[in-house]
C-alpha cells in the first residue's frame, strides 16, 4: 500500500494540499528540462517512460481508490502523465517547457473537448485518462505554437 501510495502522490508532492496538482507538473516540467540538459533527451526514452507512469497511474489510482475515493486531489501522477504527454516530440527549451505548462493546465484545469467525459471511466483510467487527453491537447496547441513562432 505505501508503494501506492508513494506513486499516486508522486513521491508525496500529493500531500501539500491545494495546488499539488500544479506543483507535481511544475516538478515534471522541471525535471523533463533537467534530464534534456543532460543529454538524455531523445523521443523513445521519454516515450516509454511516459507509457509506464501512465501505467503506474493506473496500477495505483486503482488500489487507493477505495482508500481515498474518485480521484482524490492527493493523487497526482496524472499529472505527471500529462505533463510528459505534453512535452513528448518538443524540443525542450525553456519557453516550450513554460507554454507547454500552462497549456496542459489550462486543459487539465478547465476539461474542454471531452476531457471530463474521461474522468467517468472505471478506477485508475478515470484518474489517468482526463489527463492524457489534456496532455494530447496541449501538444497539438504547442506543436502549432513551435511551427509558427
């Protein structure tokens, strides 16, 4: 259960309270630019490692689920997730890093275009999936933003 819980929380980041949903995107954003500088910057590694926190996320939004209830502020390795959707196939400067943030909360926070209609599925896909598809939105705006900046 604390694996769970330490995961859900993404390392804790969770237990602040009010905004630890932007504080755990803050955190991705800033270690997605930290890694980029150190020359691990590249599609298929980020890749993955996006597709297994989404799973991660799962594995766990199922387990404290009935712990906690239907997508607990707490949980925020959505988050997570959706920031790495965000920034997957961007080149990771510090103003695409910046736009790609406040895009995906914008998404995250306001839930246009079917993004709340995720957070109806079952368990760990209804903690994950909003975010995902925020995530796969604020792409699409910040790959037209890089092409015509």
């Amino acid at each position: 259960m604390l694996f769970h819980k330490l995961s859900a929380t993404s390392l804790g980041i969770g237990y602040i309270g009010k905004g630890a949903g932007t504080a755990a995107a803050v955190v991705t954003a800033l270690v997605w630019y930290g890694i980029s500088t150190l020359g691990y910057e590249g599609f298929l590694p980020a890749f993955f490692a996006t597709i297994m926190i989404i799973a991660l996320g799962i594995w766990s939004g199922n387990v404290v689920e009935p712990l906690w209830g239907k997508d607990h502020n707490r949980v925020v390795i959505d988050e997570v997730a959706g920031m790495c959707i965000t920034l997957l196939w961007i080149p990771a400067t510090p103003v695409n890093i910046l736009v790609g943030l406040i895009l995906f909360r914008f998404f995250d926070i306001l839930k246009p275009l079917f993004i709340r209609k995720m957070e109806a599925l079952p368990g760990g896909w209804g903690v994950m999936f909003d975010d995902v598809l925020a995530g796969i939105y604020a792409n699409i705006v910040l790959q037209i933003f890089i092409r015509f900046n």
